[in-house]
C-alpha cells in the first residue's frame, strides 16, 4: 500500500479569510525582503502606479484569484509564478517578475511561463490538441538542444518552464534528463502530460530530480464526455490514476482542461471540481478550444459561444470567491485573465511563449506563427525578435481567433505549419494599429 504524502508535501488550497492573510504577510515578506535591497533586487517596484507588486495584487483581485495555493511549505499565488518564499522566486523579483503590469516596458525583464514540447509522440487522438499537425513527425530537435533552451532560459530569467509535448511521458529518459538538469534556484520546473505512462515509482523519481508541478490533461468531470475528447476509452482513468501518482510523491498538481459547452451545462465543472478537491488537486485551470491544430478550420462561436464563457464566468467567480466553496481547488480561466477588457494577451514573452516539437519559436501554443527554429538560431535571438514584434498586451480579440482565417490561407498556399511570421507581416502589424 502506498504511504500518504507526508503534511509538508500535502497541498492545501486555502481561501476567503485565511487567503486574505496569506497576502498581506506575503506583501509585508516581500516589502522586506526586496524593497530594501536595491542593488540585488534592482526592478522591483512596490508602487501600483509603476505597475509594481501591489498592483499585482489588486490585478489578482480583479481576475478573481481568491485562494492561495500551499504546498511544500510555499505558497502559490500564479501557476506562473514559482513559490514563495524561494530562490526561484528571488530571481523574478530581480529581474521585475512582480511588476505584472508593466510587461512590454523595461520594468518587466522577466519571462513568466515558457511551454517546450520536447517530443511530438503521442498515443491519443485529442479533437482539441494544438500540436496535431507535429505529432507523429518523429522528435527532430535532440536532448542536447532542449538542454541548451533551458539554460538560455533560465538565464532570460523564466520563472516557470514546462515540459510538454506530444506527450513527454513517451519520452521519459530525455524528460528526466531535463528535470535533473535545471537549475531549480532559477525557475521552477512543471510537467504537462494526459497521464499516459505515469506511475508512481515514475513520479517520485521526477519529483526527486526537482519536478515541482504537474499539469495533467482532465477535461470534464464526467468520464464518458472525457474519453471521447480525448479518443481513448481509458483516458479518464489515466489522468486519475496520474493526479494520485504525483500526489503521492509529493508534486504540486493541476488540471489542463479544455472546456466545451457539454462541459459548462451538463455539470462537468463542479463534478471536476470535486472530484479534484478529493484527489488533492491545487488548481483547475480553464482553457478555451481555439481554431487550431485539431481545431483547425473551425467557427469559433461554434467550439465556445459567448453564451457559454458568460455562464462559465459564472461559476469561475462562485468557485473562487464563495465562503462554501473555500476548500475547492483554485480555478484559472485563462480566457477570462487575458480578455481584453482585463490583462489582455500578454503572449510572445510578455508573459509566455512556446517552443513546439520541432523547434520552432511560437508567441503562444494556440497560434501557430514562427518568429525561428532553435536548430538554426540561439533562442535569445529569436526571443528578441519576437518580443520587437509584441510591444505591449494585446486588448482585442485572441490572435489565435482573429489571425486563424489568415494562418490556414498562408498554411495552404505553401507557408506550411506554422506559418513564418513575415508571411502574416501586415496582418501582424494592423493587430497593434501599425501600418
């Protein structure tokens, strides 16, 4: 029988009250600790007119984060950020990581989240997977590769770096290579996976090597509705079996969960949200279907209608904010953060970028635009060229909707996938009011 995680290694999602209190001790812990050392920590910024931490902490509020994640003895406040207090979380401060609202301006050096898909095997048939048209084609970029992106990485000052795919447990040796080999004073390490090939003495052989989090692919509640998304009758019970796996050893653990409208009305939510409180799930995050990969060629109204986000916002809000629901995990509605009227999208490493099976450099995993190939350039240099082509967020409709017309055209007329950017170079342009 397997033995408990140990208290320390438990994930508790605390709200209302108690979450309150966490952050003002943590605004008082990092006041202390980074406002009086300017010369160590020279971006970091208190005041909310500067776009500093306290107005971090109000955008939380606004984008209804009301529960804190702890785990490990460190409290999660982001599933981008890395916990605190650590080293990890030091170096974003550095590098101007709390400064949320400054991303585009020299305040905010630091990259949030960077997405590596380092094999593009799978053995599902997901309708939703963005990286459809990469799976199969064999895993072009080497472990050697991978390993010389993460150093770039962490020296960009990546807070979090996940390692993804296809699905990364089908290449196991080169996953835990990478794991091991991070520096995990400089970013924490996460793991997106279905839950395919996960096994216990697995994750406590990655959470050994430095693993902190893993993400696992549940997209409803109700078993059936899950398995037919994902192609496979055993799907459900796999990613089950790999949220207990990692709890078990002591990683920190959420949910990816790509929402349909059988999800949002035919109770899907709160059966995931229970059945992740019951399983010691820290988060749920909520990922809108895009016109993309398996998706491809879709109406958007028609894979996620305006009716739909309106009655999901609903209980996103009730979720995290109503005193009975305190105990539930935290729940991350990316749409909902980067809608236009909020955060707007802050994708080419404003806040994240992505970097696909075969090496190339995409602003987002859903938008399948090349800024480079990391088997020709170093990785600094595409990053800067991308972030010269995303001056600041973007407060209009998502790019992987507004530009997927315009991508599937380029994409048929020979640009292949995914398209250079300088073949969508005006379209590019006219999303920032440019000529």
């Amino acid at each position: 029988m397997t033995p408990p995680a140990s208290a320390e290694s438990r994930t508790r999602v605390q709200g209302s009250w108690t979450a309150r209190a966490i952050y003002l001790t943590h605004a008082a812990g990092v006041a202390a600790r980074y406002g009086v050392r300017p010369t160590t920590y020279p971006l970091f910024r208190l005041s909310a007119r500067q776009g500093g931490y306290l107005r971090t902490v109000q955008i939380a509020r606004q984008l209804r984060l009301g529960k804190v994640i702890r785990h490990g003895g460190l409290s999660f406040y982001f599933l981008s950020m890395p916990g605190w207090p650590s080293k990890a979380y030091d170096a974003m401060a550095a590098h101007g990581g709390l400064n949320v609202a400054a991303a585009g301006t020299p305040l905010k050096q630091h990259v949030d989240m960077a997405i590596l898909a380092i094999t593009g095997r799978c053995s599902l048939a997901c309708r939703h997977c963005y990286e459809r048209a990469n799976l199969g084609a064999g895993d072009p970029v080497p472990l050697a590769a991978w390993q010389t992106v993460v150093d770039r990485l962490q020296a960009m000052s990546t807070g979090v770096i996940v390692l993804s795919g296809g699905e990364p447990m089908l290449a196991y040796d080169e996953l835990l290579a990478l794991v091991r080999g991070a520096d995990k004073e400089r970013s924490d390490i996460h793991l997106h996976t279905s839950g395919c090939g996960v096994t216990l003495e697995r994750a406590r052989e990655l959470r050994a090597a430095g693993l902190m989090a893993a993400g696992v692919g549940l997209d409803d509640g109700d078993a059936a509705r899950h398995n037919r998304l994902r192609g496979s009758s055993s799907s459900f019970d796999e990613a089950v079996s790999a949220l207990r796996a990692f709890r078990d050893a002591g990683v920190l653990t959420y949910t990816n969960t790509c929402v349909t409208p059988e999800f949002v009305h035919g109770g899907g939510f709160w059966e995931l949200l229970a059945l992740a409180r019951d399983l010691g799930v820290g988060a749920v995050r909520l990922l809108e279907p895009k016109p993309c990969g398996g998706y491809a060629g879709a109406e958007p109204g028609a894979l996620f209608s305006d009716a739909d986000r309106a009655a999901l916002t609903e209980m996103f809000i009730e979720a995290n904010t109503r005193w009975k629901h305190r105990r539930l995990p935290l729940v991350a509605y990316e749409a909902y953060f980067e809608s236009p009227e909020r955060r707007g999208c802050s994708m080419g490493g404003l806040s994240f970028f992505a970097v696909d099976s075969r090496g190339n450099v995409l602003p987002c995993v859903f938008l399948p635009v090349s800024f480079g190939n990391i088997l020709d350039e170093d990785i600094r240099t595409i990053y800067d060229r991308m972030r010269a082509s995303v001056p600041r967020p973007l407060h209009r409709q998502c790019p992987a909707v507004s530009l997927a017309p315009t991508i599937e055209e380029r994409a048929a007329a020979g640009a292949g996938l995914p398209v250079p950017v300088a073949r969508v170079a005006g379209e590019w342009r006219a999303m920032w009011g440019e000529g």
